[in-house]
C-alpha cells in the first residue's frame, strides 16, 4: 500500500515536476522523491533553497519546488516566498507540520504556519485527510499558476505523510499542468480596438515591458508588434530582455538608474516625450519609473496585464486585463487592419534618435576602458569586459544593490528573450548565488553568469559549497568593494554622513570558494580580469571570480544627480 509521500510524489511527477530543493525535510516527501527520480537540489538555508526555486520558476516556466521543515525552517522561507509573491513566481513550498495528534500541545518546533504564510503566498493550506492528497496537490498547482502567479505552501503533517493508503480510497486526478501561464485569458475586444487606434494615431508612441512578459512567454509576440508598429520599446530591470537591445528600436532599461551618466542617458527623452506609453507586464513600481517621476504626466496610457489591480495603480490607463501574449497579438491584429502611415513614417526618427544614444553608450564605455586605472577596477569597466564574454543564450542573474544596476545598464540583451534575473520583487540582498543556482539547475546546460556584491554575497557565501556538490558550472563575479555600498552611497546622499556599519573588515572570498571545492581567482588589475574570465567560460566548474573594485563608483542613480555623493564628504 502506497504512502501518502509516495502519492504526493507521483501527483508532482503527472504535474512535470523533476526536480525538487530540498535538504531532506520531510524526510518521507524526499525518500519517496528520490526513490521516484525526482532530483533533490541541495541548500544550506531555506531563505537560498526558496530563492533557488524562484528563478527556476521564472527562467522554465515551470513550477518550482521547495521543501522544508516546520518551525525555524519554515520561518527562513518567509523572504523567498515574499520576494517569489511581489514578482510573481510560481513556487510550491512543501512545509512539514508536526502531527495531528501533537497538534496545539507545544510540539518540537510546532508553530502557526497558516498564520506565517499568509501575507507571503497566494494560498496556503495544511492536508489532513489523505485521500485528499490529490486534491491538495492539485490546488496548490492550479493556484499557483493561474491568473497571476504565485508562491502557495502546502502543510504536510509528519504523520499524515506516513499513513498507508488503498488506491481505491484516494481521489484520482490526471490532469497535467506544472507549466505557466496556466490559464490565458484575453482583453476586452473593444478596448484592444481602442488602444490600438491610440497607438497607430500617436505622435511620439512607447511601450514598456516588464517582467510579465517573459512569464507569460509574450516576447515573440512583442518582437512582432516592435516590427510591425516601429514602437520604441523599453524594459523594466525584470523585463530586460523582452526584445533584444540590438534592435534599433530597442531603448535598454529604463527606470532609476536612468540618472545623467547612465551610458543609456539620451534614451530619456524618449520616454519623456512619449504621448501614448503601453504597459505590459509591469507593476509600475518606483524602481521602474523613477519614483514615478519618469514618464510624462499629460501622456495617455495603455495598461495590459494579467492582474487588473495593477492597471491604474498609479497611471490611469486603458484596461487591457489578460495574458500578455494573447494581449498583445490581439493588438497586433487590430494594427492589421487599420492604417499605420504615422508608424511608418515616425520610425526612422526613432531609430536615429536610439542609434544616437547608443554611440553615445559606446563611446561611454570606450572612455571608461581609457581612463581605467590600473589597480583598482571599477564595476562599469568589470561589466563591459563581462558584456563581451556573454552569448546570446547566456543566462545573467543579479544581485539586489548596485548589482542588478550594473547588470541592467552595462550588459546587452543580444537575443529576444535571454534572460537577466534580479530580485526585485523586494529587492532583497543574498539572493543572488541562490537564484544562478536555480536558473542552473534548469538548465544546466546553458552558461549562468552570477553578479554579486560583497555585503549580499556575505549572505550565502556557504551555498558555494552547494553549488560544488551539485556541479553547478557558474561563473560568479563578485565585486569587492568592501563596502555596503549603495547603503553607504544613500546615506551621504540623504545624511552627509555613514554609519559605522558601512565598512567591512578585508574578507577573502576566493579562499573561502577554494576552501568548499571551487576555483577561484581574485583580480585586481585588467589583464587578471581576461585571464580570470576565460578561464572561468571556457571551464565545467563553479567558478568564483572576485574583483577587487572602486569603493567610490556607483550607478546612475538619477535621484542622486542634483546630490552626488562624491561632493558631499
Ligand atoms: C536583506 C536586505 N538587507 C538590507 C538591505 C538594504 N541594502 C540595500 S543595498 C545594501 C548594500 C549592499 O552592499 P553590497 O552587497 O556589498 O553591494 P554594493 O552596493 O556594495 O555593490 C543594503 C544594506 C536589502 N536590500 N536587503
Ligand atoms: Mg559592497
């Protein structure tokens, strides 16, 4: 007689579930996993194994799970699933609960999970009848993965996981779903009719893409409107990659690091002359339109996404409420069939106008590379090196901090739909390692390139020893300025002064990667970068590279061009 784990198992595996982060909590949930094929990941802590499930989720559009026990682990995947909730990301957690017959008695680390996960996930539930494991499963799945996505966590007694059940006394289900978006739903006709006239009428049109549209797989679809309208089109640090910065009427990312030496900088007119802004897939959230300081007040706007409560939140907009995909190729259909002379006819001056921007970039990072003093590098000249490692299905994946920033500014989306992951549902530090582990253990044959800073990488540096033991390939750059450098950054912006807490204490991280197994190599100077960087591309193992780097160098961050920091100590 099968083992309510052992059903559990095979409803994930009907559902394409392969692999599974873990670290062997519930033990009967992993045994059965594992015994079934299911690969269990390793983590150190459940706030690395959450953020791991995370970019799986988002890189596969798969379903990503996470397992962990109750009390205190249970507790560690409360970041995780916050950061999973706020960007939208489809992960399962599987918490073990204590009993049923210990239940509210003081059990060994029993606690209110119902209660913990409730502001971080979309649902939460804890199984007590076994014949309902189906169901359950079934649920978490569907709710994941519709409308919006979303974390969910299924409480699992340690009992109940045991328990021996007849088949025949089981709810049978068959369906197969573990992919995402679940269910795609399509705007309202009229409305579509609407915004499309809007956009085929517009002086000086522009479209925003967010992280929604890799999640809803529209990038096909968007490459097609940009082709067929001559829209400009611009990302989101989370939508980076939604068209290829190669073309001629791609912007690159827009949003606060858009300040005056942003090599991007002549972008800004662009956005700021716009009279009808698309949305798609985006929260417009402070990050991504400057403090919403970004885009014109008097421009008309059209919103289409998946969560109608987004629409309007802080741009009034024509409501396109639906799949991204199916959102826009509705559009695109209604373009077909209406006159598009004024797109025709508008789109040279666009493409100068970014081709202008883009030598002005290029010649950017040209004088940076010239000026590159040569025993301390800074972040820009480390990326722009890195830029020219990456391919085009190279997969990036940032840390929170300047990270994402130097990642979002200095390297190129050479393809429609390469992927660049950041945390910025809350831009949370440490998330960095564990979501390039996720991202490769997706798939594991493709090039993870991880960005880090010092204080995030402090974080996680012990899921280094994960990476190693699951034969993880990625290459991390961490940049060493050793500093909290944003935070130091912000407060002489806001405080003329730092806290004590700024500065750390010189830490060798290549030794502690070579102390757990990894290659390493620390860099100061040009030529250490080159040689450190095609060795780590050109090798099958983790590879941690670190960088020593100018602790006054910064992103440009437009709040802060009126306040340099610089000027002010
Ligand atoms: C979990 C978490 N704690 C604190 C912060 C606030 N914070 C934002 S950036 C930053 C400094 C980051 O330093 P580091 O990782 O070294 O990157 P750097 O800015 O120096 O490149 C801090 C403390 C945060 N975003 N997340
Ligand atoms: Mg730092």
């Amino acid at each position: 007689m099968p083992t309510v784990a052992e059903i559990m198992v095979a409803a994930f595996r009907r559902h394409g579930v392969t692999d599974v982060f873990g670290q062997s909590l519930p033990s009967a949930f992993f045994l059965a996993a594992e015994k079934a094929g299911i690969r269990q990941i390793p983590y150190r802590t459940e706030n690395a194994g959450g953020a791991m499930a995370d970019a799986f989720a988002r890189v596969s559009n798969r379903i990503a799970l996470v397992g962990a026990q109750n009390g205190p682990a249970a507790t560690l995947l409360v970041p995780p699933l916050a950061e999973a909730m706020k960007a939208s990301s489809p992960v399962i957690a599987i918490v073990q609960e204590v009993p049923v017959s210990q239940r509210g008695r003081n059990a060994f680390q029993e606690f209110d999970h119902v209660a913990l996960f409730a502001s971080c996930t979309k649902w939460v539930k804890q199984l007590d009848d076994p014949t309902r494991i189906n169901d359950y499963v079934d649920m978490a799945v569907t709710i994941a993965t519709t409308g919006r996505p979303g974390p969910v966590a299924l409480l699992v007694p340690r009992d109940v996981l045991l328990m021996d059940v007849e088949q025949t006394e089981v709810i049978a289900r068959t369906s197969q779903m573990g992919g995402f978006p679940l269910d795609r739903s399509r705007p309202d006709g009229a409305r579509v009719v609407e915004a499309a006239k809007l956009l085929a009428e517009a002086v000086s049109p522009l479209i925003v893409a967010g992280g929604g549209v890799h999640l809803s797989g529209a990038v096909k679809a968007l490459g097609q409107l940009q082709e067929l309208s001559g829209i400009p089109v611009a990302t989101t640090n989370m939508g980076k990659g939604a068209v290829s910065e190669t073309h001629e009427l791609s912007l690159g990312v827009i949003g606060n690091a858009l300040g005056a030496k942003a090599p991007n900088y002549l972008t800004r007119p662009l956005v700021e002359d716009a009279d009808v802004v698309l949305f798609v897939g985006t929260r417009t959230n402070e990050n991504g339109t400057d403090a919403w300081k970004l885009f014109p007040r008097d421009a008309t706007y059209i919103h289409l996404d998946v969560d109608g409560v987004e629409i309007g939140r802080n741009y009034q907009a024509v409501r396109l409420v639906g799949d991204a995909r199916l959102g826009l190729e509705d559009i695109i259909a209604e373009l077909g069939k209406i006159d598009l002379t004024r797109r025709d006819q508008s789109r040279p001056c666009a493409a100068s106008r970014i081709a202008l921007a883009k030598t002005a970039a290029a010649v950017d990072v040209e004088q940076l590379r010239a000026n590159q003093p040569s025993n301390k590098l800074t972040p820009q000249y480390v990326m722009s090196i890195l830029n020219e490692h990456l391919k085009a299905d190279d997969i990036a994946v940032a840390d929170a901090s300047y990270s994402t920033l130097w990642m979002s500014n200095y390297l190129t989306a050479k393809s429609a739909g390469q992927r660049f992951i950041s945390p910025r549902g809350l831009a949370g530090l440490g998330w960095g390692l564990p979501m390039a582990m996720g991202a490769q253990a997706a798939f594991p044959d493709k090039r993870v390139v991880c960005i880090s800073g010092d204080g995030g990488y402090g974080h996680v540096w012990a899921e280094m020893e994960a990476a190693v033991r699951s034969n993880q390939p990625i290459v991390s750059v961490l940049l060493n300025n050793s500093i909290l450098g944003f935070q130091k950054h912000a407060e002489l912006n806001s405080f003329s002064e730092f806290t004590t807490a700024i500065p750390f204490s010189p830490v060798d991280h290549a030794a502690i990667a070579r102390a757990v197994g990894a290659q390493a190599s620390r860099v100061t100077t040009p030529a250490e970068l080159e040689t450190a960087l095609k060795a780590a591309f050109s090798g099958s193992q983790f590879f941690l590279i670190e960088v020593i780097t100018d602790a006054d160098s910064y992103p440009a961050i437009a709040a802060w061009d009126s306040n340099p920091p610089e000027t002010i100590r």
